[in-house]
C-alpha cells in the first residue's frame, strides 16, 4: 500500500501517459458550451486521442484508468496498474465545458497478493489485499470537446489524458464489479 497516495497518484499518470507526447498541432475539435449529462457513464482514460476516429489511443495494457460517473453528483475513479488498483471517490459539477472533480479523503487500494500466484502449499488464500485509508482531498478539472458529435475529455493535471466514452464497461458492471470486491462499502 503506498504511503503517499497522492505521490502515487501523480506517478501513475507520469507512468501511464509517458508512454507518447501530445501533439499541440493535433485538431481538438469543436470547443464549446455543451450540454454534458454524464450520470451512469464511464469514461475511458488514455494518453492520446484519435482525431480520425474519435477513439482514445496509447492505453496501456498495464496502466489506464476509469471515471465512473454515478449519478448527477457523485463518481468514482478508478486507475489501474498491473495487478493493483487504487480506487477513489467524490463529487463533481459541470459549468459550461467545464467538469469539477472533487476527490474525497478516502481511498480504498486493492492489491495483489503476489503470494496467492507462487502459493504451491495450498495456504494462502488471500487473492487481494483490500485496505482503506485516509488520503488529502484534491480537485481536478475536465474540460469537453467534441468530435464527430461524440464528447471527449482532456485533463492535463501531470500529463495530458483524453476521456473518451468507455465503450467495453459499463457503470452497471463496474459498480457490481466493486460491490463483489468489497470495494464499493469502504468508499463510504
């Protein structure tokens, strides 16, 4: 479990959006006052938009991320790596193109038990280590674009991330994900 979370935070996205430069020449698209609903959707976090095809590109196999957006004001955000994931939450509002990210000081981390995988006694049981702990509140902004009528996000707290709309989970499965994980209780 890492001792400063938001250390780890920070490194993850050092990490995950390393990987390729954002092209300042790229076209963004449209950017404009839009009318952003995001209750029940999850976006997918990636280092690098697709202008041709309006898909997020550069995500990692190891390392990306989730923001699940619960309802109108709560979501909770999810940043994978390797086997571990960091799991927090909080609440956000929308002005104009502009969305709010409140985090809480609470973060649950879910980390492998490295054990589990070489266990050849039949002993450990423990796939995951689930562990709660108190985080500094922070706040990070998304601003929206378009392309090709489909709404993106680009944040750009370390490195620039573009949120494009997950298309392979959904906020149904994710939510039922972290309740079977005993995730979802300690976030409250």
């Amino acid at each position: 479990m890492p001792k400063y979370p938001l250390i780890f935070t920070l490194v993850f996205f050092s990490l995950l959006f390393s990987c390729k430069p954002f092209n300042d020449k790229e076209k963004l698209g449209n950017k404009s006052a839009l009318n952003l609903e995001l209750a029940g959707q999850v976006y997918l976090f990636a280092p690098d938009l697709d202008t041709t095809n309006c898909t997020g590109s550069g995500v990692s196999a190891f390392c990306y991320s989730n923001i699940l957006f619960v309802d109108d004001s709560n979501f909770i955000a999810l940043f994978y790596c390797v086997a571990d994931e960091q799991i927090q939450k909080g609440t956000y509002n929308i002005k104009d193109d502009k969305v709010y990210l409140q985090y809480d000081s609470i973060e649950v981390n879910k980390n492998y038990n490295w054990d589990f995988e070489t266990n050849t006694t039949g002993k450990v049981s423990t796939q995951y280590f689930i562990k709660k702990q108190k985080i500094n509140p922070h706040q990070t902004t998304l601003t929206a674009y378009t392309c090709e009528n489909q709404i993106y996000f680009k944040v750009n707290d370390i490195e620039t991330a573009f949120g494009i709309l997950d298309k392979k989970e959904s906020a149904a499965t994710l939510i039922k994900k972290l309740r079977n994980d005993g995730v979802y209780e300690k976030l409250e």
